[in-house]
C-alpha cells in the first residue's frame, strides 16, 4: 500500500501455547513520508531489556533530528512475557 505502512496486532498467546516463538533474525528498517512527516519503522531482535536500551540509544543517535520515538517490545524469558511500549510524546490516539 503506497504510502501507508500497516501494522497488524496478533495474540500472541496462540504462539506461546504452541511453545512458538518469533524473533527477527536481522535489524530491518522501512519508511515512508506523508505530508512533510516521515515515518521510519525499525524491527530489531532483541533478548533483554538492556538490548532494548542500548538499541535506543542507537535509534536516537542515529535519529536525532525525529521529533518522537515510539517503541515497544516483547521479550519470551522462561515462557514468561517481558513487553513494554512508549508512545515518544505523542499527541493522544496518534501513535
């Protein structure tokens, strides 16, 4: 879909009872600009929280100039979910 970037929400609790488990294999980026707003996705494997923080620190290195940075992750450790998201400061119900 040009210009629009679609994120689906799944349950992944369909993944956890089936002992299924999801990671990236490799840091992928994609963007798109609307209006005079650009739009930068990021998915990065990660398997702690302090890989969470130190791939935001490279994301707002990296990304300096971005007016907001929304994150959010979910981690399986010992079959239990680790998951925490931030809006970045965005105006409410746009993030």
């Amino acid at each position: 879909m040009q210009g629009k970037l679609q994120f689906r929400r799944c349950s992944l609790d369909i993944f956890f009872q089936k002992k299924v488990k999801v990671t990236p294999g490799e840091q992928s980026e994609g963007s798109f600009k609307e209006k005079r707003s650009e739009f930068i996705a990021v998915l990065a494997p990660v398997s702690s929280v302090d890989h969470v923080t130190q791939a935001l620190k490279r994301f707002r290195k990296k990304y300096h100039s971005a007016s907001h940075i929304c994150w959010a992750y979910c981690i399986n450790v010992d079959e239990s979910l680790i998951e925490n998201s931030s809006d970045g400061g965005e105006p409410a119900g746009t993030a």
